[in-house]
C-alpha cells in the first residue's frame, strides 16, 4: 500500500512539473524568427525539466519535461513538426540528470548541504550539456532527413540553435541549482520528497 501511495504522489508531482515545463516554454519564451519560418527560442523550460530529474529522479523527471514540453510544440504551429524530437531529447536530459544525481551521487540518500549542492550543480550541467550538443545536432539531421528542409538552412538553424541553447543551458543551471537547493529542505520536512529508489 505505501509504494502505492508513493507512486500516485509521484505521478501527481510529476504532472505538476510537467505544467510548470509546458508554462515556462510557451508563456516565457523569447522567440527568435529565422529564415523559413522556423525560429530558435531563449526560454527557461528545460530549468524544470532538470528539476523535476532531481526531485524525482531520471524517468519521472525526464517525462516530466518531455511531456510538458511536448505538448507546448503540439500547441505551436512553428515548432509543431519538432514535437517527437522534443519528446525524446528532454526525456534524455531527464535521464542523464538523474543518472549523475541518484544513480551516481545518490544525492537523495545525503543530508550534506555541501555535497548534495555540489552534486545537483555537476547532474544540472551534465544534463544541459547533453541538450547543447545534441539538440543542434539532432535538429540538423531531423529538419533535413526527416521533414526535407535544404541543408543551407538547417545548418544555419543548427548553429543559431547551439547558440541560444548554450545560453538557455547557463541561465538554467544557474535557475534549478538555486530553486532545488532552496526548496528541499521544505519538502523533506514537510514529507513530499519521496526516496527516488522506491519509485525507479
């Protein structure tokens, strides 16, 4: 009955977390225009996709982010046609934050403030750093082979992409360091932050 409980808690946190990716994507956004109709975006969504990897550990977050994020492409008719692929790069960044923080660090198993601050920063950038090198990369093979844009203009998404998604990545890191620091004492004491372990 209690991994029961833990798991519809967990389920319901990470709908939650979902919301808040799909808000801060859609509503906070800074949307870049480039030729074709397509665009790049400075935006903060993968900020909480990172954070619901450390709260809830690598699948739960990374669905989480893939989830929310997902269906605000679906909502966009410029980056609609991306949504599968936003699908799967933001579960990978999910998984590969979460394999660093738990699976490694197990920083939900640490009472050290030090340790577990240091740890969340090195998962946040490892996951960030896997979406600045492969959201350029994939977006380039995609746009090209899979919806046939002209390899001119998906090279030049693909580098304006590494740009903005380097600066997204930083200003992330930055953001869920702070706010997942900040509030999980809060959610340990209050009894919401649930062992990763008994939900993996």
């Amino acid at each position: 009955m209690e991994n029961k409980n833990h798991r519809i808690v967990k389920l319901m946190q990470t709908g939650l977390l979902a919301s808040l990716c799909f808000v801060s994507f859609t509503f906070l956004q800074i949307k870049i225009p480039v030729p074709g109709g397509d665009a790049v975006s400075l935006h903060v969504g993968n900020a909480f996709c990172v954070l619901a990897a450390l709260l809830l550990g690598g699948w739960y977050g990374g669905l989480a982010g893939a989830i929310g994020m997902t269906i605000s492409d679906l909502l966009d008719p410029v980056y609609m046609v991306g949504a599968p692929k936003t699908f799967i790069l933001k579960l990978c960044i999910g998984l590969t934050t979460g394999l660093i923080a738990h699976k490694y660090a197990k920083i939900d198993q640490s009472d050290d403030k030090k340790y577990i601050l240091k740890w969340s920063i090195i998962a946040s950038i490892c996951g960030l750093a896997f979406n600045v090198v492969f959201d350029p990369l994939v977006g380039y093979f995609y746009k090209q082979y899979i919806l046939g844009q002209p390899q001119e203009m998906a090279a030049v998404l693909a580098k304006l992409s590494v740009i903005t998604t380097l600066i997204n990545a930083i200003v992330s890191v930055i953001l869920v360091s702070f706010i997942y620091n900040a509030i999980r004492p809060i959610l340990t004491k209050s009894g919401l932050l649930l062992p990763v372990e008994k939900t993996n």
